[in-house]
C-alpha cells in the first residue's frame, strides 16, 4: 500500500506532469531525455513503524547525510510526455534508507521493471548542495533545449563568458531573470560523477541554469515551473541569437554598458 499523499504533495506531482508537457511541446525531452528530482522532506510525514512496511531496495552511491529525506523523481527511461497522464508509473516518492544503504519506494513506480532515474546519485548530490546551502531551491531539472545546445557547438558562443554575453545581449529579460549568468560546465560524459561534481560546483558559484556542454541543460528552482522558466528565457534569446545568424549577419546586440544598467537596476536580492 503507497503512502496517501498530502495535497501539497499532490500539487508538486500536478506541476511536474505540466512541466512535463511544456518539456515535450518544446521539443527538448526527445524519448526519455532528461530527468527531475524534488525535495519533499518537508512534506513527507511517516512514522518508523510504518517506514518498515516499505522494504528497502539497495542502492549504492548515497552519501550518509542523504539519510531520512525524502525525494520525487522520474524513473530511467521515463519519457516527460507520459508524466501528466501516467504520473505513478513514471514517478516515485523514495526516502533514503537510516543506513544511506538504500530507499524506501513510499508511491509511485508502478511500471514492470522500475528503477528511479540513472542520474539519482547525481541528483542527490545537487540535491544535498542545496539543502546545505540552505537554498529554497527544491526542484533540479534536466532537459535538452534545443538552441542553448546548438549554441554550445559554436566557437563564438562555446565557454560562460561568451555565451552569457550573447544570451545577455539579445534581450534585456535574460540578464534579468538569470543575472549570474548560465554555469558553463565542459563536456563530460553522461550520467558520470565528474558530471555530477562539476555541476554542484556550479551550483554553489550561485548558479541557477548549468549549461552541459553539447548535452543539454539543469536548472534549479523552487518549484518545477520557476527552474522551466528560467531555461525557457535563456533559450528564447539563444533562439534570438541564431535566427539573426541566420540571416548571414552578426547581431548588433545590447552593449556591455546596457547590459550593466540592467545588471544594476535589478539586482538580486538573494
Ligand atoms: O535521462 O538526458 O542525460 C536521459 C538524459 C541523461
Ligand atoms: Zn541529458
């Protein structure tokens, strides 16, 4: 029997599988591209009598401080599109076991075969770099964006300075909403921990968009919608960059001093 959810809970489902959607209708979440965690520690309440129905699966690759939290995640080889409508097949609720020696499957993972997604230890770490950081950041999320990915190819857009500043220069929301700018995170292989390490590093440089160099995207937000928005912004402006590439010229764009008096007139509080 999974655990009944809390409505806070069933919102946080509600707003993966919209994200979800978003995800899909952008074309960035091509077969089971991408992956997603949420810390709901604070919305799981479970007593240790009946944390013990809920035997635990073996899982290596979590760190002692994981123990006790609680976390929503796709399954591998989930695909985005099928979340709204099939959530408990493509999600799952998991606490990490007392011992880090494994988790607990509180809901979710109905699908024949399941296993949480093959980026759990990654999100974890990220996970734990938040929480310890004391972020309101609960929601890490990885998709494929198309044009920030393409932009990533190109010398003259390839590295955090250059691409910040054409992203930046194409219109004045992107500096706006991600005034830090997009982590630059060199290509690395998938799913691997020097992936995995080089991204909490970015994280902790405040970053709240990490690019993957020729892979695709993370972003951090409180919710799902906050860290799609922020991915959506960046990619508008990539868009932007490359439709005027297109037209064979090299786009004016905002000067460094515009750039400046943006950064300045709203700056971020946190
Ligand atoms: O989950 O996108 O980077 C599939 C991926 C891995
Ligand atoms: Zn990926």
């Amino acid at each position: 029997m999974p655990i009944t959810l809390s409505k806070s809970v069933h919102q946080v489902i509600h707003e993966v599988g919209e994200v979800g959607q978003y995800l899909w209708q952008k074309g960035w979440a091509e077969k089971n591209a991408g992956n997603l965690s949420v810390d709901i520690t604070d919305h799981i309440s479970i007593t240790p009598a009946n944390l013990k129905k809920f035997p635990i699966k073996p899982a290596t690759g979590l760190l002692p401080e994981f123990a006790g939290r609680s976390y929503l995640v796709t399954g591998t080889g989930t695909r985005y599109r099928d979340i709204q409508k099939y959530s408990s097949e493509c999600l799952c609720i998991l606490q990490i076991s007392r011992d880090a020696n494994g988790f607990h499957l509180l809901w979710g993972g109905k699908r024949e075969g399941f296993k949480p997604t093959s980026e759990l230890p990654s999100h974890l770490l990220m996970q734990n770099s938040l929480h310890q950081s004391g972020a309101k950041e609960k929601v890490v999320l990885h998709t494929h964006p198309n044009e920030l990915i393409a932009l990533t190819h190109l010398p003259e857009t390839a590295g955090e300075e250059k691409l910040n500043y054409a992203l930046w220069s194409m219109i004045p929301e992107a500096k706006i909403y991600v005034p830090r700018g997009i982590g630059w995170v060199p290509y690395r292989l998938t799913a691997s921990q020097e992936l995995a390490e080089e991204t909490v590093k970015a994280l902790e440089r405040k970053h709240k968009v990490v690019m993957w160099e020729k892979h695709g995207v993370l972003a951090v937000g409180k919710n799902a919608i906050e860290a799609f928005d922020l991915i959506d912004a960046m990619n508008k402006a990539a868009i932007l960059y490359l439709l005027c590439k297109q037209t064979g010229q090299t786009p004016q764009g905002l000067s460094r001093e515009q750039i400046d008096e943006i950064g300045k007139t709203f700056a971020p509080k946190d």
